[in-house]
C-alpha cells in the first residue's frame, strides 16, 4: 500500500513538473485607448492547441477606419508577419509599426507607434496556422478584432485607482499595528523590569543577620 502511494506521488509530481516546463498560454485582451502621440499595442493572442505539432503560420493585420457595417473592400492591409520576416505595405502605417510578438508565434501583437487620432477605428488579426500531415495538409484559421479610440489624455482607470487606495489604507492600518504592539511590548517589558527591581530592592533591605541566619521553620 505504501509503496503503491509511493508510484501516484511520484506520477502526480512529475505531471505537475511537465506542465509548469510547458509554455502556458493565456488569452488576454488588448487595451482599447490609445493616448495620442503615444505608443500602443494591440494585443492579439491565439494559443496553440497542440504544442507538439509545428504549424506555419502566417499573421495579417488589417485596419477598418470605421466601427459600423463594412465590406472587404473598406479593409486597409497594414501588416504582415510570415516565417522571420515582418511585411509593412505601403500607406500611412508603413514605419510605424513594429513586432512585438512571442518566439512560438502564440502572442502575435503589434504596437503603433507616434498614435495620431486618425489611427481610431477598427483592427483586425488574422492568425492562419497550416500543418503538414502525411496524407493531407489541414489548416486553422484564426480572427480576432479590436476597437480603438485615441485619447488627448491618458485616464486613470478606477480600478487601479481603488487598488492604490486600499493599499495606502492597509499601510496605515499596518503602521498603527506595529505601533500599538511596540507600545506594548515595551510596557510589558518595562513592568518586568520593575518586578525585577522592587525584588532587588525588597532583598536588599533585608538584613544581613537574616540573610546569614535564616529562620528555622517552627516544628512542633
């Protein structure tokens, strides 16, 4: 039984260790303000759905300039990420984009650089992912869109504003908690020592003859 035990520890440690040395892939939103002048990144995640399988994959970026109904042909091309080599068609982003993707293609975020107000509207990521099989060449197509809106001014989001608050607040409450358990320890310290000093003093003032000669203890 123990050594049964024994083989399912081991089993579920080395899972656990498989799996954290394995890259962990989150899908997080990309932000959807821009500050003017600034530089922004739209995030685009597509997590792979099998790691151990190697895909080509190709990325395209396109720009809508407005949010309404639209058809194919309102869609700027604005960028393109194929093998190692970044693609800017020619147009108003040409050189002010760049790649800030990961190495295994899963995170395929750009960012905008120099944000003007005319970089408002509606992105788009375009993830194509081809596998190569023995019999046939399967492939997984990907979308996924953004609407940004260009501010003059940066804006203090509330959450964070709410989570420095409470922070500043529980720091207060930290400091008077250690003062108040300061001030306690040091009057408890303090009555101890006067304990200690008034037995000092009570056996000093006791004469010497008692001291050498102590009571015998009354017997009948």
């Amino acid at each position: 039984m123990v050594t049964q035990t024994r083989v399912h520890l081991h089993t579920l440690v080395f899972l656990i260790f498989v799996n954290l040395s394995q890259p962990v892939c989150v899908d997080v939103p990309s932000g959807t303000e821009a500050v003017l002048g600034k530089s922004m990144k739209l995030t685009c995640i597509s997590c792979l759905k099998r790691e151990e399988i190697k895909a080509r994959t190709t990325v395209d970026w396109y720009y809508i300039p407005n949010k309404g109904e639209y058809e194919d042909f309102s869609k700027t091309h604005i960028y393109r990420f194929k093998g190692d080599a970044p693609q800017e068609p020619d147009g108003p982003y040409k050189g002010r984009l760049s790649w800030n993707g990961s190495q295994d293609l899963q995170d395929v975020s750009i960012v905008i650089n120099n944000v003007t107000y005319n970089d408002s509207g509606v992105y788009e990521c375009h993830v194509l992912r081809e596998f190569d099989f023995d019999f046939f060449n399967p492939s997984v197509f990907e979308k996924k869109r953004i609407e940004l809106k260009v501010i003059e001014r940066a804006t203090r989001d509330s959450t964070a504003l709410y989570s420095e608050i409470m922070m500043y607040v529980l720091l207060v409450f930290l400091t008077f908690w250690l003062l108040v358990e300061m001030v306690y320890c040091y009057r408890k310290i303090s009555k101890s020592d006067e304990q200690a000093q008034d037995t000092v003093t009570n056996y000093l003032a006791i004469p010497s003859e008692l001291k050498a000669n102590p009571v015998a203890p009354v017997t009948q």
